[in-house]
C-alpha cells in the first residue's frame, strides 16, 4: 500500500513539474510573440509626414550702389511672388526605444525632432537695374535667403508645428493601445504612459 501511494505522489509530481515546464514555455512563446509585435508594429510606422501648409507673400527687393562717391547712386530693384510649400515630418523610423521582456515594458528613449522642409517657387517681377549696378546671380541668393527666413518667422508663428505634434501624439497612442492591449506598459524616457491623456503632456 505504501509502495502504491509513495507511486502515486511520484507520478503526481512529475505530472505537475511537466505541466509548470509547459506552461512557463508557453508564456516565454507569448512573450516572444509579443515583443516582436510591439518592434514590428514601430519599423511599420516608418516616415511619417504629419501635417503640409501654403504659404504666399509678395517681397519688393531693392539694391542701392553708390556710384563716384556719394554724386550718383545706382539702384536696382524686383517684385517677387513667393508660393512655398511646407511639410512637417517626424522620421519615426528612427525611435530609440528598448523592450523589457522581464518587466513587460516598452520603453521609448527618443524621438527624433521634426523635419522641416520648405520648398518655395519664386517667380520676379518688373525688375530693374543698370549698367552700374547690374542683378547677379548674389542678388538671387540674397532674396532665396530672405525668403526662407521670412517664411521661417511665419512658420513659428502658424499653428503647423502645434498640429504637426498632434498628428505624432496619435501616432504614438497607438503603441499605447498595442502594448495595452497585450499587457505591457509603455513609458517615455522612464516616465510611465499610464493614459492616453499622459503623452499630450509629455515634451517631445
């Protein structure tokens, strides 16, 4: 009788360390799974351009060159018509983040700063000059950088960059809701995203 029992227990304990073994590798497969679902989905966001704008203005550009002193002076002017447009991108490609297997944490490091890229069409009016103080290809140069500079100002001054960060904002609530989802946390730079609220007050 004791040999049958003593048996039983044998048996009861090989039936149990083979189910715990099963199960732990289970887990470590869901684990696994997880982790690449969570890095998968963050390469599939790739470049993202979050948000395009218009810009016109008009720039009269003048050029004054003393000629024999101060007795003549040269001058040279344009009226140009600026047509730019603006896109604004985050390259999500390049997020520096880490995954926890341990702790079930995906932890994002740094996300890179937005890409601005203005692309302008000038077009030049009635320009005038003379033999004196002729339009060469610096004059050109010169207003291209005024131009940009002035379109600059007025891209810091637009709500671009405000919506540009909101599109992000929605972009990376979708990690939220992923690593929600399957039972991770998410933080930014070790602050802990506990709500979708939270990113709108993280600084980017």
């Amino acid at each position: 009788m004791r040999k049958i029992l003593f048996g039983v227990i044998i048996t009861l304990v090989v039936l149990f360390t083979f189910k715990h073994c099963e199960d732990k590798r289970e887990d470590k497969v869901v684990l696994q799974e997880s982790s690449s679902l969570i890095q998968k989905q963050i390469k599939n966001v790739g470049k993202l351009i979050v948000t395009e704008g218009h810009f016109s203005e008009v720039f009269n550009y003048k050029n004054s060159k003393d000629v024999l002193g101060e007795y003549f002076t040269s001058e040279k002017k344009a009226l140009i018509v600026v047509n730019a447009e603006v896109t604004i991108a985050y390259d999500l490609s390049k997020i520096e983040f880490n995954l926890d297997e341990t702790t079930k944490t995906l932890n994002i490091i740094n996300i890179p700063k937005e890409e601005i890229k203005i692309n302008p069409d000038l077009e030049y009016y009635d320009i005038q000059s003379d033999f004196f103080n002729p339009f060469e290809a610096k004059d050109y140069n010169d207003i291209k950088n005024i131009v940009k500079k002035s379109l600059v100002k007025k891209i810091e001054a637009s709500d671009l960059k405000k919506n540009a960060q909101n599109r992000l904002i929605s972009e990376l609530s979708k990690f939220y809701i992923l690593t929600n989802s399957l039972g991770w946390k998410l933080q930014y730079n070790e602050r802990p995203i506990d709500k979708i609220e939270t990113l709108q007050d993280a600084k980017f």
